[in-house]
C-alpha cells in the first residue's frame, strides 16, 4: 500500500494551529489545577487523595505529550532558515532519542551515505524526525529495528525512516497527518504526524508512505537538496 503527499486542505488547518494546541495544553493543566484545590481539603478520606493524585498525573501527562510532539523544541512563530547538514541533524535526534529506544528494545541502525545539506528551521527538522522516529518506536511494542537511510540525488535528498513494527491499514496510511488521528487511546494526541506534514510542506519536501500489517513502515522523505560551493564547481564542468 503505497500513498504519497500532497495533503494541502489537511495541512491548511495547520497553520491555525497554535492557538488549538495551545488549548490542547490549558485543558489538561485546568483539570489538573481543579483537582489540587479539592486536595486542599484537610478532611479528605485517604483513598480519596489516591485518586485525585492519579488523575492529576494524568492530566500532566497528557499535556506533557502535547508539548513533546508539536513545541519540543518551542519557538513556534520564529522561523530560522538554515543550511542543514543532513547527517549531523539526524545524529542529533538519534541522540535524543537512544535512551526511549533503548527502553523499548529498539535497535536504531543507520546507513548514511554521501548526504548533501538542504535548507531549513533546524529545530522543526529535528522536531519532525523526533515524531517519526518516535512512532516507530511505539510500533514496536516488543522491540525491533529502525533504519535510517539518506541517499543523495542530484536534486535531493532522500531520507529513509522503517520499522519492523505493527504496520498500518490502507484507511491509517490516508488519516496519517489529520489533527487528532490516534490509534493509542488516551496515550496519543494524533498531533505528532500533523506537525511532521506541515514542517516537510514549508521545506518544500514530499512523504512517501508504504506500510505492511504486522512487517513494518517505510517513510521516505525528499527535500530538494542545496549544492555546497565545491560541489557547483565540480557540477559545472
Ligand atoms: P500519536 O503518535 O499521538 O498517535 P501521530 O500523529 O504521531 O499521533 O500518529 C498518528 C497515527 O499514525 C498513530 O496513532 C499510528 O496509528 C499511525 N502511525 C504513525 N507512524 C506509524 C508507524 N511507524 N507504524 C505504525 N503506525 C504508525
Ligand atoms: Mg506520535
């Protein structure tokens, strides 16, 4: 099953975002905030307490999620384009996320051959491949691999995410992306894959989706790639 992006009418919702997120975060802290006010109440029965507590963790929680897949890094109005050097990007978010891949018996292999550099905000790039690699993780709920693989074309640079996870259906491949759209219950917010789209969409880059039930997930990315100074010289000849 194969699907590639141009998800605009999907996307357009992004851009009005912040301020949905940003109310994503208040419902959970509000709840959470109600809760500790009856907590302030000395006469409360012990189990009571329990409870509150647990849903106070909870609501945290949740928010916290939010904050993890769409503001990791913050700063969602400034926009800073830059050369990025693909590899050292990506060893970058390997890095951040060695310790939860660990946690879940994930090994992350990596093949990167000659990767050029392409433009763009450094953090939302970071921030995009957290939430794919992140996802990958989470799919495999009993361990397994991810791959990371660039190869350079002329005009691009091609970047390669699989898993040997849980797989999705034809109907998840094409709700990937929509605001909200989880499969993990309470443990998921469906933001993750929305801010991946809108961050590949301003860098002018295309997903690609194949996906197996039960055999794994290949995301591949495309970014149009920017030729260094030395590598026009050589082109030109
Ligand atoms: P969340 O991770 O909070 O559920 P996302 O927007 O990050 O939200 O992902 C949306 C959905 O896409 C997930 O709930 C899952 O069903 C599906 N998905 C994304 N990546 C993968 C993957 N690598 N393997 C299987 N399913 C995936
Ligand atoms: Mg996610």
């Amino acid at each position: 099953m194969r699907q590639t992006l141009i998800k605009s009418e999907k996307l357009q919702a992004v851009e009005q975002m912040g301020a949905a997120i940003s109310h994503e975060i208040r419902n959970p802290l509000t709840a959470a905030n109600g809760f500790v006010q009856l907590l302030m109440n000395n006469n409360l029965p012990r189990h009571k307490q329990k409870e509150y507590l647990t849903i106070i963790k909870d609501e945290l929680q949740s928010a916290e999620r939010v904050i993890q897949d769409y503001l990791t890094f913050s700063k969602p109005s400034l926009e800073t384009v830059e050369l990025l050097q693909v590899k050292k990007e990506l060893n970058n978010v390997i890095s951040i996320l060695k310790p939860t891949a660990n946690q879940h018996s994930v090994e992350i292999l990596t093949n990167f051959g000659i990767v050029g550099s392409i433009e763009g905000d450094r953090q939302k790039f970071q921030q995009c491949f957290i939430n794919v690699i992140k996802n990958a993780i989470e799919a495999m709920p009993r361990g397994g691999h991810i791959h990371i693989e660039t190869l350079y074309e002329r005009t691009h640079v091609k970047i390669i995410v699989s898993d040997t996870g849980i797989g999705m259906t034809k109907e998840q491949i094409e709700r990937l992306g929509e605001p909200y759209y989880s499969t993990k219950g309470p443990k998921g917010t469906g933001l993750g894959m929305m801010v991946v789209y809108s961050i590949v969409k301003a860098m002018n880059g295309t997903i690609d989706v194949t996906s197996r039930l039960d055999e794994g997930t290949v995301f591949t990315f495309s970014f149009p790639s920017v030729l260094s100074q030395n590598e026009m010289i050589a082109d030109s000849s």
